[in-house]
C-alpha cells in the first residue's frame, strides 16, 4: 500500500504540475482524502481477497486507470490487443515488455529490446531477462508510471 504523501509525491514526480493537480483533484472527488485502499475497494468492488492491481499513470492524460491482474502473461506497450495492457506513450514501443504474474502471484517483468528501455524503481532491467518485483514497485514505461499494487 502506497502511504499517502509518497504517493503525492510519486504523483507530482510522473506529471506536470497541471496534470498531478488534475489527477489528485480527481481523487480527491473520487474519495474523501486520498485513502487507496478505499479507492481499490470502490473501483474493484467490496469483495476483498487478496489481489494483484497496477495503478497506471500515463502522460497528458490525467486519468487514473487501474488493471486488476490475474496469473497470465501482459504484454504491455503502444500497440498490444486485450487482454495486456496498452500505454499510450509515444516513448513507449509497440511491444515494450511483457508482465508475467505467477501461479503464486509472484511478478515479473522482462523489456523485450525497447528503443527507450524498462525501468524498475529507477533502474534500467536488462533486456531479456525476467526482473522480480514487489508490492509498490514501479514500472517506467517512457513517462508511463505503473506501480504494482497488492491488495
């Protein structure tokens, strides 16, 4: 679980000041406060068994969007059809990478030779090699942020 002020700040660091006012506008709309958990629970429904979510974050586009994640394969990028996971970023490449959560709902991702490179938490992954990730990991896709998020 994100607390609160990183959260903001992981807001304000992904988005012009503009749009991280936008999108924090909207939670604050959406919620009273910025309680993630009762976000989750209202966007994903009331029944709560312990679930896989990505918040995605994407550039000019103040919206919020929340993918809810099952074992299977993702691929993510620009032009990638259901069920993975589309960014619209230009920085993004068609196929960017591919998301993988496990029978155990363990994840990993692995860049499958981007022009821009996958990041987690700041740091470029190696191409073709699957990269474990936690809970509040982020996912730098170009200016896409995905942060995963157990729930």
């Amino acid at each position: 679980m994100l607390p609160t002020a990183s959260f903001i700040a992981f807001i304000r660091r992904t988005y012009s000041d503009d749009a991280a006012d936008a999108v924090l506008k909207e939670l604050a709309e959406a919620q009273d406060g910025f309680d993630l958990e009762a976000l989750l629970t209202d966007r994903v429904g009331p029944q709560r068994t312990r679930s896989l979510h990505l918040l995605i974050l994407e550039p000019d586009r103040p919206r919020i969007r929340l993918e809810t994640l099952s074992p299977g394969r993702y691929e993510i990028g620009r032009l990638v059809s259901s069920p993975s996971i589309a960014v619209r970023d230009i920085n993004a490449s068609r196929l960017h990478c591919i998301l993988v959560v496990h029978g155990d709902m363990s994840v990993t991702v692995c860049d499958v030779g981007s022009a821009n490179g996958t990041y987690i938490n700041g740091q470029r992954i190696p191409v073709n090699v699957d990269s474990p990730l936690r809970a509040e990991d982020q996912i730098l896709i170009g200016r896409s942020a995905l942060n995963l998020i157990h729930a």
